[in-house]
C-alpha cells in the first residue's frame, strides 16, 4: 500500500469502514489480524511466510541504522504486511515509551517514578508530545505505555515504571500521558496502551507476576481509578491485561475484569492486547489445559489481539470457530475493535512513516531542553542540613560511588540503553517476552554471559556496553563526575569508584575513603541498577527482599562518613530510599532516580544552586521492610494513624513511622502559606472551590509544589486518613505571592458503599494544604448537604487548578 493519503476513510464513518472488511474477510484472515510478530532486517521473508494471510501488529525492533534508516524499514514492512492480508490491511507497529520513545534516536528521559516526582502533569504532556512525533516519525502507531499501576511495595522490581503510590497522583499523571501521546486528533497521534489492568502493582511478597490480594471495593477506588481518568479524561485508545490473579481468578481469562468491569462498568470502547506471553502463563498456571484453550478462554474473556507471537491465537481458533467451541461472534467482535482503531489512527489513509517529522521530531535544543527540563524538576532534595548548594570555589570536590561516573547508570528499564545493556550482556533471553521468539533470537550472536559480582546473585556489567553508550550519548550526556567539573572548574575534582552495585568487593574502598578524607566536599552517588536480566538490581521480574541499599553499599556508605568530610548523598534507584541508617549519615540528601540523558548537567546544576529543586516524593520512603505496604491515603486504623485511639497495634522492634513522607520535598528557598479560603457547602453534584496564597519568603527564586489532602469526617465506610485530591506545582519569584485556585468536584469523594454503589455521601469534609502529606500549613473544612449515587465512570479523579 501507498503511503501517500488516499480518499478511503473520508465519506464512510468508521463503522461503516470496518463492517466493510469484516464482510470481506475470510476466517483466516480474521484470525490473522489478532496475531503479532516481530520481524528482524534481512529476516523479514522467511519469518513472513509463516504469515499467509498476513500479521494485524508488529513489535518494533531497529533496522540497526539510523532514524532514517529505520523509517524507511517500518514503512516497507508494513507495506509488505498490508500486501499479503488479501485485503489490504496495514499492521499496527507497536513499541516502548514509558520514559521516552526505545527506539533508536528516541529522547530518553527520567524513568517513570522520577516523572511521578515532577508533579508536574503538564511537564509530562510535553514530554510525550515529543514522544509521539518521534514514533510518527518513523512509523511506530501504538506506545505499550504509560504504566498506570499504582505501586504501593517498593520491593517490586517495576516500581520505577509507575507514578508511586497515589491513585490521585498516578491518575493526573496517565491522563497527561496520554493526551501528550494521542494528540487531539488520533488520526495524527500514537495510541496510548495504560497497563497493567488491574492492580499488578500490588502483589504478594512483592514478587512479580505473583497473585494480586486485592478486594473488589480497593481495586475499583485505588487501583482502576487512572485507568478510568485516562478512559472518561483522555479517551485512552488501549489497555494491556496484567499477569496478575485476584481472587483466584487469572485477570487474562477473567471476563469480570476484561468485561465486566472494563467495559460495562468503566465504559472502556478501545482495544484490550495481551501483554507478552499472557496465554502461556495461563498454561502454565494450569487455568488451561492447552495454547487453544487459552486462547479461546481469553477471547471470550474480552481480549482481543495476542502479543508478541501466536501461541493462543494460532490455526486453533480457526478449527474452534469451524467446530462450533468458539462463536464466530466473540472472534468477530475483537477483529471489530482491532479494525477500529486502525482507522481511528488513519492507518488506511496513510500507513508507515511520517517522514517529513524526521527532522523536527528529533531536533537535539527541543528534544534535549526539554528533557534537561524534566530531569531537573524530577530532583527531589529530602534533606539539607546548610552544606546545599555547595560552592563552585571548594578547593577539592571528591566524587565517590558506582553512579558517579557511569553513563548506564542515568537510564532506567524500558530505554534505548538498557536494550543495548541486556543485548551485549548475553541476557536477551531472560527480557520477557524472549522466550517465545526463538526465530529472533537465532538472528542473534549473542555474547557469553558477564561473570557474578563477587557474594552476588548480580552479573557484572561487560566493559563494551559502557563504551558503546559513551560513544553513542557521550557528545551529550556527561557523567555526574564530569558535569562537575563542567559545573565548577577551578575545584579539584576527583573520582573514585568505591565498590560496585552489588556483590562484596571491598578492594576499592581505601581509594574513595583516602579521596574523601582528602576532600572540601563529598558527592556520593550510591544506589541500584535498573534494567532486564541479571545484570540488574531492579527492573521486571528482578524484586528484592530487602529495601536498602544493595550489595556493600550501606556498609561503603558508613565508611565514607567516618572521615568528617560534609558529604552529599545522591541516591539513584527505581524506589526511594530505604535505609534509615544512611539517611541519618550525611547532612544532605537527594533523591535522583534516573534522570535520562541530561542527568548529569541537572544534577550540577541543583548541586551548585544554579537550579532550585522542588520534586517531591511520589512515594513514602519506608524506614524497614516491616512497614509495608505503607502509604499516605491508608484507611483509618492502618499505619501511623492508630495513635490516640484504643486500637493496639505497634512494631515491638522498630518504628511505624516513614523515613520520608509522601509527598516530601525541600527548596533552597522557604514558602509560606496563608489566606486559605474553602466553600463552605457543596451538594453532591457541585463543585468545591479552594484557593491559598503561597509566598516565597526566602531570597531564591523556586517552585513550590502546593498539595491539597481531603478527609472525610465521618463516613459509613471505614475511609483514608486523607486522600489527595489535587495539587499544582507553581514558580513563584523571591518575595513575590501567588494564589492558587483548586476546583474539586463534589463527586470526586464518591466511594463505594456496602452494596458496592458510587456514593457521595453527606457530611463535613476537611481540607490540609501543604507542602507533603505530613507538612499541613493550612487547615479548612466544607460540608457536602446531600447523599447521591453517582456514575463511577464519570466522576471526577483531582482537581484542576489555576495561579494568578
């Protein structure tokens, strides 16, 4: 097919165009349509020709060229696709964006949990803006993103890929995704795929892929609630399912959540793809007894099209549908949604890619900027005791720790680098998904497998992969040693490794220690390595028992403090930090994730004062592995919120309270709040208007990130000690005073009550405004005068917001 527009989609409505092809198809063809492969340069043929009537998707894998070279690649493949449906159907090209388009040339910018850090929803919107043109751009249609998981056990190994703990804060977060990704018009936007549905990020012993414990009235309040602001917010073209079982029921089979609860009760009109392998693990959980069974029971389930290759929607569904054990209309009605949203994203019009975005979708001073932008606002500073900002005249600055002078060690799991990672440490095979592309991975040499850190479980990382991505973002991305130099040129800037990210090597200790000992100022930049396969701390399917610092680090940590030397503690890790006793170390502690690209120039940049930070945490910092799950929005009786009542619940051995609270976040500067004004009633149906003057009392410029939290007094459900209902960062001037206007829909509080109806319910409600879920500067109460059912779908999910 062309890739020039054609006049195909113009006068017919979409309906129409589908029913057309549907009428045209034979079975086979239908089939095809819900099937997916991925398709290797100088492979394509042979792997095609297992595809007679064609593949309805495409998993994008770089032509190993350029941008350019790789548009030209998708754009020919899918021609070829089309060509050999028999009826002329594109294929949709999928990939990974979650913090930034994977493919080749694709801006990389902080893992997800470090966008979660912004709160700044518009900095995300932006981002992915970006994202979408540079996928255009070369052809790629549907983003296997955002991640709307709300994340709640730091142990999981897949928390960097979700906004933290919030459902409030991950809901504004996924809406701003994907408004950024599917543009206005989708016909010139990438569909956005929320995953993984439902509650995957809660799980037992915070393994991965483990069974979800999750009751129906906490899985529809917390964790469907950004999936159902990006369904009824931003028209959320796609869902994956998660691997997950709640209630003994595998979510890839279960029709109460793929149907009943997707569709009937959150309205969801878009396409449901598997996530990789789905229907294997259903075999393997024994749900099925066999690959066609599987498929049979996930179609009627309510999926509709099997990534990455056909296990489950293979020949079988064919002979099924032939034999009578499957309705022709269950597998009609997939092939439906599949048709649907190819024309809704004008794929008949013009498939492939959009060349002529080529050279503005990448250009380095937007792309870079803005990435540079996110990284610095994702910087949370969690504690300063006066040594921040340091001084660009120190006589001697030693660096010390794995990070500070690695270029891997800016990317998170789900990038460009970590694909380079996982492809030269010889641990392709254990990325999800691998397994059942044994045709992929014999187009592959694939190097022998890096040797264990020493004592580890961790492989060490081969020599060429940090060569490679120095010559590939080097030009661009200093380390943190190097970009401290930039920063301060006159110091004298030393580094030394320490000890590694895992394992038990101690040889390199007295180097850093005589480093720091000898130093005005320490930058330790300690943490994990966040990536696939065993070269990785953290990352999918790599959990931890234990929520410290991994390896000897604690132990290097404490080292270091013993020579006096004031030292800053940069900690970069999928997950907050978790270790009390390295917090309680050094005066001044920075939260740093992984930043992207820009990490290092950001990093300077907060560390010499030339940016002010004002990230805030997305997700409490726990003190022990005891406390978990803990969060800020936990009901009454849970947690820290027990005191003072005649519930006896404490750790006989240790503390209930965080290390650090949700929400928390420090600035050189200082802010005050006054003048908060609430309505003071509001029916049910109504809206709540909140506003507050914030000012900046200190003699820095900065952002304040303003947070409002709203309890219900008294409720006929056992509620939250506060939720988050909306929250705006905002820059506000030295001296200068900004209002801040929130407008909260009444039906934003609406819970579910005993007969598991949406209600909102009368009574008084509280207010706290604050800087963080346990720093209340200003406390108001409104009441709501009537009790109303309301439609879930269509309540509100946080406030929206306004300066002057």
């Amino acid at each position: 097919m062309s890739n020039e527009p054609t006049e195909v989609a113009t006068s017919r409505s979409t309906a129409q165009i589908v029913q057309g092809l549907l009428e045209s198809m034979t079975l086979e063809q239908k089939v095809a349509q819900l099937q997916c492969t991925i398709l290797v340069a100088g492979h394509q043929e042979a792997a095609l020709a297992k595809f007679p009537n064609g593949v309805g998707a495409l998993g994008s894998i770089s032509s190993g060229g350029d941008v350019a070279a790789d548009a030209k690649f998708y754009t020919e493949l899918q021609a070829d696709v089309s060509s050999r449906t028999g009826v002329g159907i594109p294929p949709l090209m999928h990939g990974e964006a979650v913090s930034g388009w994977t493919g080749p040339g694709g801006t990389v910018f902080p893992s997800a949990i470090g966008l979660g850090a912004t709160w700044n929803p518009s900095a995300v919107e932006r981002m992915t803006e970006i994202v979408r043109d540079q996928m255009m751009a070369v052809g790629v249609r549907q983003a296997l993103s955002p991640v709307m998981d709300v994340a709640r056990d730091p142990r999981w190994g897949r928390v960097g890929e979700t906004y933290g703990e919030d459902p409030t804060l991950c809901a504004a977060m996924s809406v701003a995704f994907v408004r950024g990704l599917q543009g206005p018009d989708l016909r010139n936007g990438v569909a956005a795929t929320g995953k993984h549905f439902l509650g995957f990020g809660f799980s037992e012993g915070g393994l991965n892929m483990t069974s979800n414990p999750i009751s129906p009235r906490e899985l529809r309040e917390v964790y469907a609630k950004p999936f159902q602001a990006a369904i009824t917010e931003a028209g959320l073209a796609a869902i994956m399912n998660s691997y997950g079982t709640i209630d003994g029921e595998l979510l890839l089979t279960s029709k109460h959540i793929l149907t009943d609860l997707l569709r009937e009760e959150m309205e969801f009109g878009g396409v449901v793809v598997s996530d990789y392998m789905s229907i294997n693990l259903a075999v393997d959980l024994n749900v099925v007894e066999d690959a066609v069974a599987g498929g049979i029971a996930a179609l009627v389930a309510g999926l509709d099209v099997e990534l990455p290759t056909p296990f489950g929607f293979g020949d079988g569904l064919v002979k099924a549908v032939r034999d009578g054990s499957l309705d022709q209309a269950v597998l009609d009605r997939a092939v439906t949604r599949w048709l649907t949203t190819k024309v809704e994203l004008g794929l008949f019009e013009r498939e492939g890619a959009r060349t002529e975005l080529l050279e503005t979708a990448y250009e380095p001073e937007m792309a870079l900027g803005h990435s540079l932008t996110v990284a610095r606002e994702a910087t949370v500073l969690l504690k300063n005791d006066g040594i921040l900002p340091l001084s660009k005249e120190a006589t001697k600055i030693a660096v010390v720790g794995p990070h500070g002078d690695s270029i891997r060690l800016f990317f998170g799991c789900y990038t460009g680098p970590a694909s380079i990672d996982l492809a030269m440490s010889g641990t392709m095979s254990e990325m999800a998904g691998m397994l059942d592309l044994p045709e992929l991975m014999e187009n592959y040499d694939l190097p022998p497998l890096a040797p264990f850190f020493e004592g580890s479980d961790v492989r060490s990382e081969p020599e060429a992969v940090e060569s490679a991505l120095r010559g590939i973002y080097g030009h661009k991305t200093p380390t943190i040693v190097s970009a401290i130099r930039a920063a301060s040129p006159n110091a004298d800037v030393v580094y030394e490794k320490g000890c590694d990210i895992a394992g038990t090597d101690r040889s390199r200790f007295d180097a850093a220690i005589a480093a720091a000992a000898e130093a005005d100022v320490v930058v330790l930049a300690l943490g994990g390595k966040y990536g696939w396969g065993s070269g990785s701390t953290s990352g999918e399917g790599i959990d931890t028992a234990h929520v410290g610092l991994p390896g000897i680090q604690e132990e290097f940590a404490a080292r270091i403090a013993e020579t006096g030397t004031p030292t800053v503690l940069v900690h970069m890790d999928s997950k907050p930090l978790g270790s009390a006793a390295v917090a309680d170390l050094f005066p001044a502690v920075i939260e740093y994730w992984f930043p992207g690209e820009t990490g290092g120039q950001a990093l300077a940049e907060v560390l010499f004062g030339d940016y002010n930070p004002a990230g805030r945490l997305p997700m409490t910092a726990v003190r022990h592995a005891g406390q978990i799950p803990i969060y800020a929005a936990h009901r009454r009786s849970n947690s820290v919120s027990s005191a003072g009542t005649m519930i006896m619940n404490r750790y006989v051995d240790d503390t209930k309270e965080p290390l650090f609270p949700f929400g928390a976040g420090q600035s050189y500067t200082t802010f005050e709040y006054s003048n908060l004004s609430v309505s003071p009633s509001v029916h049910a149906d109504g809206n709540v208007q909140v506003s507050v003057d914030v000012s900046n009392t200190g003699s820095r410029d900065g952002d304040e990130v303003v947070q409002v939290y709203v309890k219900d007094d008294y409720a006929s459900m056992v509620r939250p000690v506060q939720e988050l209902a909306g929250f705006r960062r905002v820059a506000i001037p030295a001296g200068a005073t900004k209002t801040i206007h929130f407008e909260i829909r009444a039906n934003q509080f609406a819970f579910l009550d005993v007969d598991m109806r949406w209600l909102v319910e009368e009574g008084t409600m509280t207010v706290f405004v604050g800087s963080s879920s346990a720093d209340i500067k200003q406390t108001g109460s409104f009441r709501i005068e009537n009790t109303a059912v309301v439609h879930g779908a269509r309540r509100g999910f946080f406030a929206t917001s306004t300066v002057e």
